[in-house]
C-alpha cells in the first residue's frame, strides 16, 4: 500500500475475511482472505466502500 492508501472496513463471514481499502485515485476495491489464506481480489474499484464491500461478500456467499 502507498501512503494514501488505507483499509477503510473489515468484515469476517465463516472464516472469510472480507476487506475495503480505499486508493486516493481510484477509489474503494475489495479483497477477500479464503480458510487458505489466500489473498484474493477482483480487480475492480468501487466508488463506494458499502459497494465494494456488497462485492466482497457476494463472493463469499458464492464460493463459500
């Protein structure tokens, strides 16, 4: 991360960790730690924290 780059929410579902960092120009993008440990995103910035956050679960819900 830069300096202007910070996690801004943190969720956890079912051993699931689901994050929101906010990129000062770019905007929100989740990332979501598995049971594994893996460290996954989807590429995508959100304009909103609560949208990339929406994101992040639904892709739990969904491979979960």
């Amino acid at each position: 991360m830069e300096a202007h780059d910070e996690v801004v929410q943190i969720s956890a579902m079912n051993g699931w960790i689901i994050g929101v960092s906010h990129y000062k120009d770019r905007g929100y993008q989740c990332w979501i730690v598995n049971p594994d440990l893996d460290v996954l995103s989807d590429g995508t910035y959100y304009s909103t924290s609560s949208a990339a956050m929406s994101a992040g679960r639904a892709f739990v819900e969904r491979y979960h």
